[in-house]
C-alpha cells in the first residue's frame, strides 16, 4: 500500500481482519493538553480525539477548532465503518488507529521492541521518548535531518546523535535555542539526509506527500506517533524506515512508568528488482 486511502479502503473491504461495520466505537473522547516544559518559553497546545475499540484505543491529534467535542457524543457506539467512511479526517484517523491497534496490538507485535519510560516529572520523560526516537536514526555525522513536527528536546536528541536538524513546523518559528523554523516542509524535504516526522502528518494530511518524497529521494524516514502509531505502522518497509510508536495513554498523561514501541523495517536486500 502506497497511500493511507489505500490503507482505508483495505480496511473496509476486510483484508486486514473483521469488517469494521461488525465492531463498535465504544468511546469516542476529546483532550485539550497544554504543557511547558521547565526551562522552556513554548507552551505547546494539543488536541487529541480518541477512539477505543475494544481493547485498543486509537488517536489523533487535530489543530484547534478542527473539531468540536460535540463530536464525542454523536460518535459514541458508532459503528467503526461509518466513522471510517463518515467522519472528519482526524476522527476517521483515530477510528483506522483503533481497528489496526485491536487487529495487531503493540505489545503483541513481531518486531516491536518496547522502551519503558521511567517514572518522573514530563522533563525527564520528555527527554527519555525523544531519545529513544532519535536512536532510531542511523546517520553519519553532519547528517541534515528534517524534523516535521517540532519538539524541542528532540531537535537536542538529534543534535547529540551527530545530527543537523532542519525544523520544520506550522506552529513554531524558532526552536528554544533560536534556530530558524521553516514552515515550508518541501525546503526541507528537499534537503535533507534523513526525515523524522511526527504521527500529526496523518492528521493534516501531509503523511502521503512525505512518504512519496522519501521514497522518491531514497532516503530514511521515521516516524514518531502518538496520533496514528499502528496506521504509520502499516507503512514499515514501504517508504518507513522505522517508528515509535506509543499508544495512549500517552506519556505526558503519565508520571508513572509507560512503554512505547520501536520498530525497524527489514534491511532491503541489494541486487535484484
């Protein structure tokens, strides 16, 4: 599959488990997060919209105003298909998160590899998941990483792994040391060695147009997602190179311990077609 529409359209015709018209959105719930980091001058916003089925959850995190927390009401006990097929992009995101997280959970996947974040305060959380992503990268030094999604302990994380980081961001117009933050993520995309997206791609819509880029470009792409981590799932091996991937409850809804998931594509063989 090349596209999430792809993806979806699998999805509702059954080819990756139960058909979705036969499974329930139980609870359909909205979060309005902020945070300040100590030390920090940005106070990031974030809205997320859940789905669980079953016993998996799926998420997605949408811009302000996108949707209102009316929602929840009118989506609760939903079937999955008509939120699949019906529902706003960050809603029906969430909803395909939930239907591959219950089909092929996490802790349960071939090839995933837990990190436990410790227990603590969201500083030293912050800084233990934004490792374990940048660990993912295997770059030489002075690599140009384009970082889409801006989280500032991250862009340190790369810098620490020999990195250079390309920030990119709507939101955000300098990084807490005072880098430059494009908004423009074709500039980026463009130069850069390696890509570290986040999972809010999915939401916006700009996931396909990267993944095609990095494919074209034949360079590594990894995701990190709260928002859709079994949807971003889906791609390893096929435009993803590897992904974080930490289901909810996420780890700034934590001070206690919580694991997120890494996975690597197989290496692809050399030779050949």
């Amino acid at each position: 599959m090349k596209t999430v529409d792809e993806l979806l359209s699998a999805v509702l015709a059954g080819e990756l488990g139960p058909d979705p018209a036969e499974l329930t959105a139980t609870s359909v719930f909205w979060i309005h997060h902020g945070t300040r980091l100590a030390g920090g001058d940005v106070t990031y916003l974030n809205q997320y919209v859940l789905v669980r089925v079953g016993g998996a959850f799926g998420g997605c995190a949408f811009e302000a105003g996108e949707i209102d927390p009316a929602i929840c009401r009118d989506a609760s006990g939903s079937s999955l298909a008509t939120l699949l097929t019906e529902a706003p992009r960050a809603l029906r995101t969430a909803a395909l998160d939930a239907y591959l997280a219950a089909v092929a959970p996490h802790r349960e996947a071939p090839g995933a590899e837990p990190v436990t974040l410790p227990a603590g305060p969201p500083e030293v959380r912050a800084v233990a998941r934004d490792t374990a992503i940048a660990g993912l990268l295997d770059i030489e030094p002075g690599a140009k990483v384009a970082l889409i999604g801006v989280v500032n302990p991250l862009v340190a994380a790369i810098r620490e792994r020999g990195g250079d980081p390309l920030p990119c961001d709507l939101n955000l117009r300098t990084t807490q040391w005072g880098d430059p933050v494009s908004d423009d993520m074709h500039e980026v995309l463009a130069a850069a060695d390696a890509v570290v997206a986040t999972g809010m791609t999915l939401s916006n819509g700009t996931f396909d147009t990267i993944l095609a880029r990095c494919r074209e470009r034949d360079v590594p792409l990894i995701v990190y997602a709260q928002s859709g981590s079994a949807v971003a799932r889906a791609f390893l091996g096929a435009g993803v190179t590897a992904l974080s991937a930490e289901p909810f409850p996420f780890s700034q809804f934590s001070a206690e311990p919580t694991a997120l998931y890494r996975y690597r594509a197989a290496p692809r063989a050399k030779g050949g077609s």
